[in-house]
C-alpha cells in the first residue's frame, strides 16, 4: 500500500448548520463597558472575591491544570511544530553515518526514498529516518554483522509544520503502526534490517492528533471559515481547539478535576470556594470572539489545604465544573 498524496478536504455547509452556529455564537451575557474582557492581561489583574458566596475567582497560572487540560499536556500536545525524545539528558552524537536511502516497508505500506542514518552515541545507537514530512529514530543494534533489531527504547522524531491536513493525518498513521509493533524491514550496503518497536502511550498520541485534525475541520466548517489554514500551522493550541470543538457543538458545562498550587495571596479561609478563570485567544480570520474558560471548584477549601506556615493552598483532583462562553472582540 502506497500513502497517498495531499489534496484539498472539501468545505460543505448547509442552510441548517449556518443558522445553528449564528444561534450558537451569540454571547451567552450581555457585557456592560465596565464588564468587557478583551485579553489575558485584564483577567490576571481581576480578582474577585464575593463576600455573600465566598467564591474567589483567581486567573489562571503556571501549575494549574484540569484533568481534561493533562489529557494533552501529557502526551506533550500543545501546540505545532510536533517534537518528542526520551533520550538521557547531556547524551551527545560522536558518530553520524550515512547509509543512503531506501524504500521502508512497515507491514503492507512502502515509504518510498527514505533518507536512513546511524546515530552513535556513547551508550547507545539510533537509526533515523527521516522523509520531507517527518524524520524518526528509534533505538537499535546490530546483531550477527549484518541485521538491525531493536535494542533499548530510546526514540526521537520530530513532525514538520506546513503539512495539509490530509497528510498530517497519514503521517501520524503511520507513526501509530511503527509504535503498535510493526515490523520496519529494508535492505542497504547488504544490511537487513527488522525493527520491532513498540509504545502504547505514542500510539495514544497519535490517536489523540488524528482525533484533533478532524475536530479542527470540523469546527472550521461549522464556524463558515471559507478559506482556513493548516492545523500544522493555525495559531490554536490543541486544548483550546479541543474547548472551543465543544462550544459550536453546545456542549458548554464539562465536569473534570483540577490540581493547583498556589501562593495565597488572596487571603483564602477554610470555607471559600475557588473560581479559577482564562481568556483562550483566538485568531481565526472571520470569527470575532475570544473562548472564555471558567473553572468552578465545587467543594469549599478544608483546613489541610492550606499551608499557613508556607502560606500556600493546594488541591489534588478536586472536581469542577468548567463553563464556556464567548466574549466578542472589540
């Protein structure tokens, strides 16, 4: 099987689907002059503390993350271009040979011309791959003088951006079959070669980028974006995307979990609930609205989550309610 080449994904909408999103895309509240929230910056210097309900609502910062947030933070999904390694830190290339090029067969599909190098380092080698859409190294030895086996689980790849859609798609396929198992064959300068690799939360990974290309598409057809980029190269975070997905399809109130640490600056007592709050930036040409993010904690703060020595307050998995709403731009 040959990958095939890019084309263009099609843009079809209907009468229906554009009076449901012009419905979708009203602000859920009427905002004053003195309420307007245009940036970031101006929800960082807002903090409110409502002495009738005890809710704190505190910006969002570094160290503060929801479980739906962690779903892509720990697969390293944040945003393009697409890097990962598990390589010991300080580890240095001291040899680089080249071996040329060949076809590389995984299983049925055959990656044509594919540039092939051997990587020595000082405790290990990789051997890398590397296509105008993507290079690859994995981990391996050679066996009997002549056949290249996986040895160790070393890997470092690196996606390039630029990539249409439909080929961003192919290539994370055929990293989800090289991370499933697969067996990589080839023959070059009289080595056979016979890698078996195998990393079941890559192969997560690459389902999860899969599932976000279509949701980028999809969005981008329901907001009537004639024209729109790349998700390689659109300006859109994978969990803002992920958010924002959820809003045009209505889905406005999640429950997850949240983890935070934080200097208590804000004067929390046991009791108080915390409301943490961000503004997601979007820049998407013909659509005028920022994605605000509110995250509600729904039980009160106990007295072992705060640290009155250390003067910080702390939560682990504590359940939330996340809302969503637009704010026009101005």
């Amino acid at each position: 099987m040959v990958v095939p080449e890019e084309s263009t994904p099609k843009n079809t909408t209907t009468s229906e689907i554009k009076e449901s999103t012009n419905n979708i895309l009203k602000l859920d509240y009427t905002l004053s002059t003195k309420d307007e929230i245009t940036s970031t910056n101006e929800i960082e210097n807002k903090i409110l503390k409502n002495s009738d309900s005890d809710i704190i609502e505190i910006p969002f910062i570094k160290g503060i993350e929801t479980g739906l947030e962690i779903s892509y933070t720990s697969l390293k999904l944040k945003e393009f271009p697409l890097k990962e390694n598990n390589l010991p830190l300080y580890e240095d290339i001291i040899e680089n040979i080249s071996l040329n090029s060949c076809n590389l067969n995984i299983n049925n599909l055959t990656l044509f011309n594919v540039n092939i190098r051997v990587l020595n380092y000082k405790k290990f080698k990789l051997i890398e791959f590397k296509t105008r859409e993507f290079k690859l190294a994995l981990s391996i030895q050679l066996f009997d003088d002549k056949t290249i086996r996986k040895a160790g689980d070393y890997f470092s790849y690196e996606i390039f951006s630029k990539l249409k859609d439909i080929r961003l798609i192919a290539v994370a396929n055929i990293f989800k079959l090289i991370f499933s198992g697969e067996v990589i064959t080839f023959n070059i300068n009289d080595l056979v070669a016979e890698i078996q690799f195998e990393n079941p939360i890559q192969v997560h990974k690459f389902d999860k980028i899969i599932e976000s290309v279509k949701k980028y598409e999809e969005t981008m057809k329901l907001l009537h974006i004639s024209k729109w980029r790349n998700f390689s190269e659109a300006s859109i975070k994978f969990y803002t995307l992920h958010l924002l997905h959820n809003y045009i399809n209505n889905i406005r109130s999640i429950d997850t979990w949240i983890n935070f640490k934080l200097y208590n600056k804000y004067n929390i007592k046991p009791g108080d609930k915390i409301s943490f709050t961000r503004i997601h930036e979007l820049n998407i040409r013909g659509f005028n609205y920022n994605l605000k993010e509110e995250v509600s904690i729904k039980s009160s703060i106990s007295n072992t989550e705060i640290d009155n020595e250390k003067n910080f307050v702390f939560g682990y998995r504590k359940i939330v309610n996340l809302k969503l709403t637009t704010i026009q731009k101005y």
